[in-house]
C-alpha cells in the first residue's frame, strides 16, 4: 500500500509539474532558428548583427541589425549577395543562414 505524500511535498510536486508544462509551452512558441536566404526575396535579419562585406569574406563595409532587411540576389556557397536596407543601403555580401 502506497503512502499519501504529506501536503506540503504534494504542493511542491504539483509546482514543479506545472512549471515543466510552462517551460514546454513557451519552448514550443519560440521562433524558428535562423534560416538560410531565398533568391528574389527581402529577408529580415534574425542576427543580432550581420557584417555586410565588399566580397565573401572580403572588406567590412557596414552592418545589418536584428530586424532590418537584405535583398537576396545570388548565392554562392555560404555566402548572398544583395542590397542591404537599413543603416547601409548599398549592395554587398552577408553570411548566409542568419534570416527569419
């Protein structure tokens, strides 16, 4: 025959249960990770910052913010090309995989 838990380590079960069921419904509201950028698409910058470059891993010219938009014109390798709005306005490369 089992023995009743005493109040107050029911209350606590009961606690950590309901704290584990919030936990897993605000992990399942989280955005998406990043994702890769589409061509012909304006994508939004999930990154906190994105470095905009001359060439893939060329010279810095500027960067995008979490929230500003980069116009996807081409690919190559890990690496787009396009025009970044915001602060920058100017065409450039970014790292690919950091859009919403």
């Amino acid at each position: 025959m089992r023995t009743p838990l005493p109040a107050s380590s029911a209350l606590r079960a009961g606690s950590v249960i309901a704290a584990a069921l919030g936990a897993a419904v605000l992990l399942g509201t989280v955005p998406a990770a990043a994702a890769n950028g589409t061509v012909g698409v304006r994508e939004t910058v999930c990154a906190d910052d994105l470095y905009v470059r001359t060439t893939p891993l060329g010279a810095w010219t500027g960067t995008l913010y979490k929230g500003q938009t980069f116009l996807v014109e081409g690919k190559q390798g890990s690496w787009v090309h396009g025009f970044a709005y915001g602060d920058i306005n100017r065409r450039g490369w970014v790292q690919d995989g950091w859009f919403c």
